[in-house]
C-alpha cells in the first residue's frame, strides 16, 4: 500500500494551495483600501471562476471551431473534414446512427418514466419503486456497459446460454443470436441501455410534476365521466406540459453526447459508432484533430437549437406564472 | 444539461410529497385531496402489478451482475459454465473474484485499488474547487453591485450549451505544451474537471443564493459586515442545502467519468481513474472476463453509496436545476 502515501500527499498539497489561494484572495481584498474594496471584492470573487471558464471552454471552443477546417498537419483545408463527414460510408452511418439515438433515446425514456410515473403516483412502496428505476442513474456509463454486456451475452446454439436474454431466446425455441455485433439492429440495443438509465431521470421529475396537477382538476374531470386514460389525456398531460418538455430536450442533450455507452461495449465497431465516440477516435486515435474537431462542432451546431428552444418555452411559462 | 429553474414548482411539490408523507397514518388534520388521493391509492392494484414489473425489468440487469460476480470462474467461462440465474441452484459462491480485482499482484492483474484511490484522489480536490469557487462566483452575479451583471450571468448560463467534446483538443495542447503540466500527476484531470463543473455549478447555487431573502443581508451590512464577512457567516451555512445537491452532481459525474479521464489521465495506475480502468479490462476478450463483474462492481459501489445514502439532496437538486449532459 506504499502507493497511498505518495498519492494523499498529492491531494492534501493540492487542496492546501487552493486552500492558499482563496485565502490569499480574502486577505487582499480584506485589506483593501475603503475607496476600491467593494470592487475589488466583487472581481476577487469572480476572477477564478471566470477565467477558469474562459480558459476552458471559451477559449478551446473557439479554437476547436478554427480547427475544424484544417487537416491533419494543421493547413486550412476549407471544408473538406465537412465534405469528409457528409460523403464517406462510415462517417455516414455515424450520422445516422446519431440521429437514430437523438430520436428513440428521449421518446423511449420518457414514455417509459411518464407511464411508471403514473402507475407509482397509484401504487404501494412508492418510495422502493421509485428508487429501484432511478437507480441506474448513480451507475457510470461504462458499468452500465458491463451490466449490459451481461445481459446480452452469446453463446453458441446447443451450448448453455450466459445471458438472460439469448436463455429466454432458446427457452422460447429461437436460435441465441449475436446482439452487439449484428448491425443495423445493434444500434438499437445500445439504445437500450441509454434508456435503462434515462427514464429514472424522467420518471423522478414527471413523477414531481404529476403531483404538482391539482387535485381538483382531476376530481372535476372524474365527475364529468371522464374515464382514467381522458382524465390522464386532458388532464395531467396537458398540467405536466413545461416539465415534458424539460425531460425531452434535457435527455435529447444528454443523448447528442454519449460517448462511453458505445465507447465500452463496441468501441465503435459493427457500424455502431457516434459522433461523440467518432469525434474521440478521430481526435485522439487516428489523429485526425481537423476532423474531430468538425464532428465537435456539429455537435455544438446540433445541440444549439434544443437549448434555445428549451429557454425560450421556460421563460413563457415565467411569463405566464 | 439545462434546466428548470422553477424553484417555486419544485418546493410545491416537495411540499405536497412531505405532507403526503404525512398522511399516511391519515390524521384528522388531513386535507379532503389527500384523503381522497390516498384512496385511489389503496385501490388501484393494476397500477402496482404493472410498476413492480417494469421494477423488475429495471432491476435484473444490475443484480445479474451481482450475482455474477461472486460465482467461480468456472461457472462463469469455460465448458462447465452457465446463466447466474443457476446460482440459485448450486449456490456455490465465491470472493476470490474481488480479492483478484483488487489485491492480486502483477501486471496481469485489474489492479483496482490503486485506481479506486486514483478516482478519489480526483473527485475530491475537484468537488472542493467546484463548490468553493462556483459559491464565490455565484454569490456576487446574485448579491454584488456592478454593471451587466444580468448580463454576465446569461452568458455563464449560455457556457453551458459547449459540449465538452469542443473543448478537449486544444485544452490538451494548451496543458502540455503551453502550460507544461507534467504527465502522471492528477494536475490536469482535476483542472479540466473543475472548469467543466463551473457553469452548471454556478448556475445551481445562483438560483438557490438569489431567493435568500435581501432583508438579511442588508441586516449585516447595517451592522457593518462587509461581502467577504457575509459571503462566509451568512450566505453558506445558509446555502447548505444547495451545497448539498451541488456536491453529490459533481461527486458523481467525475465519478462516473470516462471521456475527460481518457484524454487527460495519460492512462497509467499513477492516475487514471476506475471508469477507465474498467473499460480497459473489458474491451480486452480474454481469460480474464470472469472478473468483468466483480470489477464493475467495485466501481459501482460508490456511486450507489452515494446514492442511496443521499437520494433526498441528489433528487432535490435535480428538480431544483437540473442535470450535465
């Protein structure tokens, strides 16, 4: 265990510096003369966070923008890491695979948490259920790829099957079958598993949002005859409108990104690759920066729009309250 | 990433979730909608078959990695092996596995402690950064008196719709080559990790510092509190419940990090955390996979802890400001 000692003494001088640090910002502005301690407070305060921030995301992102048009040994090369992206086979089928994840992952999870949602809103050990689904959301990515790959494990016909799902496959008569390495349907069962870990995050705060309905509403539908799918329909739905929103533009964002799904159970191969997990393999494994970059910034591009819109329906509803 | 800043909502509903809490030895003092509410409950056993089985659904995924991690080898590669759900057959059982992961000697070996020690030795010092400055920071684009305040606190807002993917090419170059930090320390990872929680961080404590009432903090400055004395008497210890929430984010997203540590961890057992430990070991087919879930299951553990030990704050935070993408 000799590794400890030379690692926590790492850790305690780094915290001791910072430590230094926000002290010696104190002191400074403690013993600032009356005429400049209110400003310079105000900029003792805010000078480490902001140039941590421009350092590290300003900065780069402008960079990583100019970046996009240059090629491998850094000549300006106009569009052509675009060109590349729009007319090659294999940066295609990442294309597609992406849109294929940014359309299934935010419908599929948030189906999934408003219905279990719903029935827990109406079920005993409310508590229990509701931590067993958002469970998934504490457990890394690449565990969660572990799990999975588990899960979907492949043994050859005629030998026991290691897998739940390829047992029930042979129990049921069907012929195991190979799930992360068939394409085009292996995307989809990568999907899966962004699912299994989305929803909890839906179900938690649609499950808020369903309690915040009020009652009385539901009571008065409920007496106008309307049955439980109307009163759900023109009820609860239409009360939980801004927090679906959320849900599905915060999980299409969260989505647009993964990386470490694709990256631990097929790094990329059998045509499941993505932009995020493309951006990285062009960026630090073909060394190809110029591309990786342009895969960042369609990225940004793609995001964008969501998070403008995502702002705008909040500040309506601001509005309206 | 973003976003419900809709505090008053969130505190509705938490509200209505104690008091239903509450309710549920019924007291006379009970409003009519819950008492009705808690009716419908008793009475909806379709609901309940139906939540218990997408529950389980859920569930199997996670507790087949359990339980494959303590069977032997043998059952889990090989001629003789076969589904974990057999254990409940043979119940043959094993700890070897976690021995192996973590105590087993070599260059063969997964090695874990030394990572589990490296991903604590990160999340540590990069929570404390993250919590101290983005308190800082928010507490003055709230409390402090400059011009384009609201402006500057729309573009930190704005910050975060970067992906982290646009920021680690040339952050990288500007580490190594501009900066000459020195491969194999934690220097790095917890630098990129702190600058990546900042945003959001900021954000989160804003929207809780803002609603401090200003009769308290004009309070202190009548008695002569200056910002420094304000921000550490009265803005933090009042702001520990947002503290909180913001602590187990951060805790969990460096966590459970795979892509920062890749480009910045240079990879080895002086600093690389357990996410990417893990994927190395399995993406690597071999003979070794029998290990695959005791070694997950050991990177899980903590997070789970985490989770389990603080879900109140964990789910109060993310229904006060949201989540990081």
């Amino acid at each position: 265990m000799e590794f400890l000692g030379g690692k926590f003494l790492q850790v305690f001088i780094a915290l001791a510096v910072f430590a230094a640090l926000i002290g010696l910002i104190m002191l400074i502005v403690d013993r600032a003369p009356k005429s400049v301690k209110d400003r310079l407070t105000i900029v003792g305060f805010l000078a480490p966070a902001v140039i941590l921030m421009l350092v590290g995301l300003v900065y780069p992102a402008v960079q990583t923008s100019i970046l996009a048009f240059t090629n491998a040994s850094g000549q300006p090369n106009g569009a052509d890491n675009f060109v590349w992206m729009f007319t090659q086979p294999e940066a295609l089928v990442t294309l597609r695979n992406t849109v294929i994840w940014t359309v299934l992952v935010p419908l599929l999870s948030t189906g999934f948490g408003l219905a279990y949602a719903v029935f827990i809103d109406k079920a005993r050990g409310e508590k229990v259920l509701k931590a067993l689904v958002f469970m998934p959301m504490a457990i890394s990515f690449v565990g969660a790829g572990i799990i999975w790959k588990l899960v979907y494990d492949y043994r050859g016909p005629g030998i026991e099957q290691t897998g739940v799902i390829n047992a029930l496959r042979v129990m049921l008569g069907m012929d195991p079958k190979q799930f992360l390495l068939d394409a085009p349907e292996n995307t989809i069962f990568l999907i899966i598993v962004m699912v299994w870990i989305q929803t909890g995050f839906a179900m938690v705060i649609l499950s808020a949002a369903i309690k915040g309905v009020p009652m009385e509403l539901v009571e008065a539908a409920r007496l106008d005859g309307a049955n439980a799918w109307e009163q759900f329909r023109n009820v609860t739905v239409p009360g939980i409108r801004g927090s679906l929103v959320v849900v599905l533009t915060t999980i299409t964002i969260a989505t647009l990104k993964v990386f470490d799904i694709v990256r631990t159970m097929t790094a990329g191969n059998y045509d499941t690759s993505v932009v995020a997990n493309e951006m990285y393999t062009q960026a630090f494994r073909a060394g190809e920066p110029g591309r990786g970059a342009a895969l960042a910034l369609i990225l940004f591009l793609l995001v964008l729009p969501i998070v403008v819109y995502n702002a705008r329906v909040l500040r309506q509803q601001r509005e309206i309250r | 990433m973003t976003v419900m800043p809709a505090p008053d909502e969130a505190a509705n509903t938490s509200r209505t979730q104690t008091r239903k809490d509450k309710a549920r030895p019924a007291t006379p003092e009970d409003s009519a909608p819950i008492m009705r509410r808690v009716k419908t409950k008793l009475t909806s056993r379709w609901a309940t078959a139906a939540a218990v089985i997408i529950a389980t659904i859920w569930t199997v995924p996670t507790f087949g990695l359990l339980v494959s991690s303590i069977r032997p080898a043998a059952k889990q590669v090989g001629p003789r092996s076969d589904g974990w759900w057999n254990f409940f057959a043979d119940w043959d059982f094993t700890f070897k596995n976690y021995v192996d992961v973590t105590a087993a000697a070599g260059s063969q070996s997964a090695n874990l402690s030394q990572y589990f020690v490296n991903s604590l030795a990160i999340v540590i010092p990069v929570t404390v950064f993250v919590l101290v400055l983005a308190s800082m920071a928010a507490y003055m684009f709230a409390w402090g008196n400059f011009k384009g305040r609201e402006w500057a606190f729309i573009i930190v807002f704005a910050l975060q719709i970067i992906p982290l993917q646009m920021a680690l090419i040339p952050l990288l170059t500007l580490f190594t080559q501009v900066l000459q930090i020195p491969p194999g320390s934690y220097t790095q990872l917890w630098i990129a990790h702190t600058m990546f929680g900042l945003p959001l961080g900021i954000f989160l404590l804003h929207n809780f510092i803002s609603e401090i009432p200003g009769e308290v903090i004009e309070a202190a400055k009548v008695d002569g509190a200056d910002h420094t004395t304000i921000f550490w008497r009265i803005i933090l210890p009042l702001s520990v419940p947002a503290l909180a929430s913001l602590a187990i984010f951060q805790f969990l997203w460096v966590w459970n990090d795979l892509l920062v540590a890749l480009v910045f961890s240079g990879g080895t057992a002086d600093v690389a955390p357990i996410t990417q430990r893990l994927a190395e070991i399995s993406g690597t087919r071999g003979n070794k996979d029998y290990l695959n879930p005791a070694a997950a299951f050991v990177s899980i553990i903590v997070p789970l802890a985490v989770f389990f030990g603080l879900q109140r704050y964990f789910v109060r935070g993310l229904l006060a400001g949201g989540l990081k993408g």
